[in-house]
C-alpha cells in the first residue's frame, strides 16, 4: 500500500481542507455563511479521508491475517519430511 502522503485523495483532501480554513477564517469570503460552510468543508474531508484510510488498512490487515493463517494450515497438513 502506497504511504498515505503519495495517494491522489490526500492531494484531494488537502485542498478541500485547506479551501474550508480559507473561506473559514474569512480570506475567501466574510459573510457569515462561508464561514460556516468553510468550517464544514475542512471538517467532513478530514473525516471523511480519515475514515476512508482506515478502512483500508483494516482490510489489509484481515487480508494478510488470512494470508498468514493460510501458510500456517498448509504447513500443519503438509507431510513433514
């Protein structure tokens, strides 16, 4: 799996966390609702890369317990010399 700084959703999630910051503290925008909506922005990209990164490395977690339990059952069952 490739390191989470080299994956295009991070490049994504950066500049939808960064544009949120901006229009958050007002640099692109000063109405009260770009406010708020800047703060939403940076918040669900952040959680929501956050969420999606974990999952996949749970699944290649279970992916190579499986892998591993695998060898292990071969070499139980296999005839030993």
């Amino acid at each position: 799996m490739k390191p989470g700084i080299k994956t295009s959703e991070m490049i994504v999630t950066l500049i939808g966390v960064v544009g949120g910051i901006l229009m958050g503290s007002g640099v692109l925008g000063d109405g009260q609702w770009t406010t708020i909506v800047g703060g939403l922005l940076a918040a669900i990209c952040g959680g929501s890369y956050t969420m999606g990164r974990s999952m996949v490395k749970g699944k290649e977690a279970i992916g190579a317990a499986q892998v591993q339990a695998a060898r292990e059952l071969a070499k139980k069952q296999s005839p030993e010399s």
